[in-house]
C-alpha cells in the first residue's frame, strides 16, 4: 500500500559544499531521506528559537 501523500511546497537553497556532502553522509548512515531530515532539522532549529524567546 502506497504512503499518503502530505501536503507540500518545493523549495530551493544554496548551501555550502561541506554543509550537503554532511547532509548526504548522514542520509545514508541513518537511512533517512534529505527531505525527513531537512524538515526536522528545521523544526527542531524553529521550535529551539520560539522556546528561547517564549512564544
């Protein structure tokens, strides 16, 4: 049975050489997607910020 399909938005970014040949070595050391990992990276970086100022 094929995955539900979530809502989503494409984007695209510039991110240093070193910073995506990281990004690719642990997608493949934790079996994880870049996308799985990019979105939770970012939510853990946003819900650390909102935490810190108190929203």
């Amino acid at each position: 049975m094929p995955r539900a399909k979530k809502e989503s938005v494409p984007i695209s970014a510039r991110i240093e050489k070193a910073t995506f040949e990281r990004l690719e070595k642990f997608c493949e050391d934790s079996g994880l997607g870049k996308t799985v990992t990019l979105e939770r990276a970012l939510n853990m970086y946003m819900d650390e910020y909102y935490g810190k100022i108190g929203q």
